[in-house]
C-alpha cells in the first residue's frame, strides 16, 4: 500500500516557513531543503544585489531583493527563491506580507557545486513561465552569467564583459569583474 504525502499550499508554506530554521522551497507542493550558500555564492550573490539596489536607488524603478519567495505557479504550488530578483516599479505596488505571485521582472541564480544541470534548467523554465522576463544564471566557478530572455534567447557573458540592458534598465551597467571580486 502506498500512502500520499499530502502537498502543502503557499499559504501553508510560509508558516512552515515561519515556525523552521533553514532554507527552503516549495517544488510542487512538496518542501524542499536548500543547503545554505558557501562563501563564494553569498559573495556572489551580494555583488549582484549590491548592484541592482545601487541602480534602484539612482533611478527610482524598481526594489532589488534577495532570497525572497515567490509563488510561481498553483495546484500544485511552486514557492522559489531565486538569490537575487528584481521588481520593476509598477509590480512594486501593493506588494505585503507573504510571499508575491508571479515571478520577478529578474531572478538570479548563482549555481552552488551541488546544483545541477537540470535542476538550474527546471529554475530557468519556472521562472520565465511564470512572468520573468530575465533569468541571470550565474556560474562562480567559470566566472560567466547566461541570461535567458523571455523571447527564448540566451546571452552570455565571461571575463571583461559589461552586463547591459537598456530594453528592462536602461542605463545599468555591470562589469562582470564586480560580479565576482
């Protein structure tokens, strides 16, 4: 006989979430344990919000946030915490407690040694399904950023690239070697 674990909603989620220590995700209505970030990938993933904050502040545009949930899809529910995003202006609005629906304008994932291929691929695909209209993978270990566009394409960057885009922000410039000082 096979037992069913029951699923949780998002709203069951964060209190989950508020009653544990640790890092966690909602996959399909089933939690899910994050290891905490190594060195390297909290460096990372500071420079990058670092970044996007500094932009934010300069232009007024939008909020810059990091590991914070957001509902990608219901029934079953997906609760993701890309470790950067970015929320342009007008979706800023309105924003309380608990966690946002839809995805951000932006997610970054800075890839761990312990994440894989798929895994990385499944986040990409989630978050552009669900609203993102940028995916910044970012690889510590190679010093490059892939980022998937909603239009399907992919940009990537290493060694002495600048990251623009003056489509989604006009006027933000990110010399790779920021990224990962």
């Amino acid at each position: 006989m096979t037992t069913q674990r029951a699923l949780l909603t998002a709203e069951e989620f964060y209190l989950f979430c508020c009653r544990n220590d640790g890092r966690y995700e909602l996959v399909d209505g089933e939690v899910v344990e994050l290891a905490p970030p190594n060195d390297e990938h909290g460096n990372t993933a500071l420079n990058v919000g670092y970044a996007f904050k500094g932009y934010s502040l300069r232009r007024g545009v939008g909020q810059a946030r990091v590991e914070t949930g957001y509902r990608l899809r219901t029934g079953p529910d997906t609760v993701r915490g890309p470790d950067v995003s970015f929320v342009l202006q007008p979706r800023v609005e309105g924003r309380g407690s608990g966690f946002p629906v839809g995805a951000p304008d932006i997610a970054v994932e800075v890839v761990s040694p312990s994440d894989t291929a798929a895994e990385v691929a499944r986040k990409v695909a989630e978050y552009l399904s669900a609203g993102s209209q940028r995916v910044w993978v970012v690889y510590p270990e190679g010093r490059r950023v892939l980022i998937h566009r909603s239009d399907g394409s992919v940009l990537s960057y290493t060694d002495n690239d600048v990251i623009t885009d003056e489509e989604l922000l006009p006027g933000f410039s990110l010399p790779l070697s920021e990224i990962f000082e």
